[in-house]
C-alpha cells in the first residue's frame, strides 16, 4: 500500500495531503534519466580504453606493430640514406677527381626528402600515409642508386680509358741509360753542329754506340718508318693516340713498318748516323698536339725522383746538339 504523506497548512490551520506537482516529478524523471545516461557514458568510456573487445585489442596491437615496423623501416632507410650520401661524396670528391671529370650536380640525383619528425610521422600519420611515406623514400633511394650506378658505370669506362692513356703516353727512356751518362744534349735552344748557330733543339739526344737498340716510349702505332730527307736520316714516327706522338731519327737501321701496332719497350730500330748527324746518336722528340714538348718529362716509369733531378742538371746543360 502506498504511503501516504501529509503537512500542516498553517493558513488553514490543519493537516492536508501532500501532493507533487507534476512539473516536479517530470524534472525527477529527467535528473535520474540524465545521471544513467552520463553514468552510463564514462562506464563505457572506461570499458573501451581500458577493457576494449578482443577485435578493438586486435586492431590495437595490428596499429602497434605497424607504427613499430615503420621506426624500423625509417631507421634503415635513414642508414641507407647515410651510407649513399658517403658514396655521392666519394664518387664526386674522390673517383670522379682521379679521373679529371666533372662531379654529378645534385640535380640529377634525386632530391632528398625533407626529414620529418619521428613523433608526428608515428603519432599522426595514418597507415596509407604511412605506407606513401616509405614507398616515397624508396622510390627516392631507388633513383639515387640509379644516378649512382650509371655514374660507377661511366668511372669504369674512365678506369678503362685511363689504362689506354697510361698505356699511349710516352713513360721511359728510349735507350738504356741505367747509369744516366747517354744524355747528351737537351730540349731548347742549343749550339747548332753544323752551323755553329743558336737554334731550337726540339727533342734530346742520346749517345750510344751504332747498333744499341732503340725501344718505343708508348703503346702507338707507326706512321713513318723510314729517310724522307728531312735531317732525321732513318727515322720513325709513332702515333699513341690521345694527341701524343713520338720521333725517333738517325737510326741506322728500321725494324718496324708503316702502319705497324707497337707496344711499350718494343725495339723499333737502332742506333746510327743517319741524316744530319755528327757522330751515333738517336734524336728523340715528344709531341703533343702538334706541339714540341721536353722529353724529360716523361721519363717518370723509369727513374727514381733522385735520378730525375739528375737528368734535368744534364739537360739543363747549354752544350751543344749532335744534329
């Protein structure tokens, strides 16, 4: 049975029934709904963060490890990214200056990306994002090693070109001259044999008996072998390529022939008095470009530094030529 409750009205001045109004129980009503629908609320806020479902828990854990594996994969593609900028580095500082070529310019490598930080890469960056950012520096990585394997390609080719070089230019002497005492004349203007002028002296002469061999410089190819009454007497004439060429004149007799591939240190004739000559003797000249250059300068295959200043205080002689 419900109770019932009741109040002294002091204006009647007796007890009466005691009646709610019913705007008030309406607003009961309400207060009780709205604190179930709030206590109801933060239960279920509190249940998701720290009672999620076993799918919520899955998807979690799935996020957690790909946040992880993307630190992981940033940290490499960052070590990656460090060991290839070494490498850009040394190609364009280091290889590419052994061989006299001009260094990659940084615009036709790859530009690199701007670097990000790790926090907000982690925390804000969804999963496609995510991925896009690793395929994007991948794909970045993947045109750097591309610009560098083409330029590692092109060295090669410069290593190969440098070998033929090395092999076309004139290195030793074209006598033997261990003891540095055939030297007899050198590069400039000397003391004309015949004339008893000042004239240019154009190459060394080298005295050795008649007979002693004569050897090639460099790798080349013959273009003269023989008297074309020129002064040289019996005389050859090698081209090495990359603009060089050598003369060698006064030999007594020729062992080569026109067009003739020859190699470093093969004997090419010996040594006479051929031509405009004063006594045995083999006129030896450099040339490059079609300029006369000091054939003392190459000798570097074959004398220590000690024994090259030697040879330039014989050379540096004013005496006078034998042709």
């Amino acid at each position: 049975m419900k109770k019932v409750k009741y109040f002294y009205n002091t204006n009647t001045l007796r007890y009466e029934k005691l009646v709610t109004p019913l705007r008030v129980k309406l607003l009961r009503v309400f207060s009780f709904l709205a604190s179930v629908a709030v206590a109801g609320f933060l239960f279920m806020q509190i249940s998701y963060r720290y009672f999620p479902s076993a799918n919520e828990q899955m998807l979690k854990n799935e996020n957690n490890r790909i946040k992880e594996n993307y630190s992981i994969l940033n940290a490499e593609i960052r070590r990656m990214n460090d060991e290839l900028r070494e490498i850009e580095k040394r190609d364009n500082q280091v290889y590419r200056s052994i061989f006299e070529a001009s260094p990659i310019p940084d615009s036709a490598r790859a530009k690199m990306m701007e670097k990000q930080a790790e926090d907000r890469l982690i925390a804000k960056l969804s999963e496609d994002e995510l991925n896009t950012s690793i395929l994007q520096q991948i794909n970045t990585l993947r045109n750097r090693i591309y610009a560098q394997t083409t330029s590692f390609t092109a060295i090669e080719g410069m290593i190969k070109n440098k070998e033929a070089l090395l092999a076309a230019t004139p290195a030793i002497q074209p006598v033997s001259n261990k003891e540095l005492t055939r030297l007899a004349s050198g590069f400039g203007y000397r003391i004309d044999p015949v004339y008893k002028t000042t004239k240019f002296h154009a190459g060394l002469d080298f005295a050795a008996p008649q007979g002693t061999p004569i050897y090639a410089t460099a790798d080349g190819t013959v273009t003269l072998a023989g008297n074309t009454a020129n002064g040289y007497g019996n005389h050859v004439v090698i081209n090495h390529g990359y603009g060089y060429e050598t003369l060698y004149g006064h030999m007594v007799r020729i062992k080569v022939r026109n067009g003739q591939r020859i190699r470093r240190g093969e004997v090419i004739g010996w040594v006479g008095s051929t031509g405009k000559s004063t006594g045995p003797h083999l006129h030896y000249e450099v040339h490059k470009n079609g300029r006369d250059l000091d054939p003392i300068y190459f000798f570097y295959n074959d004398l220590t530094p000690e024994q090259f200043d030697r040879m330039l205080k014989i050379a540096a002689t004013g005496n006078q030529s034998f042709d």
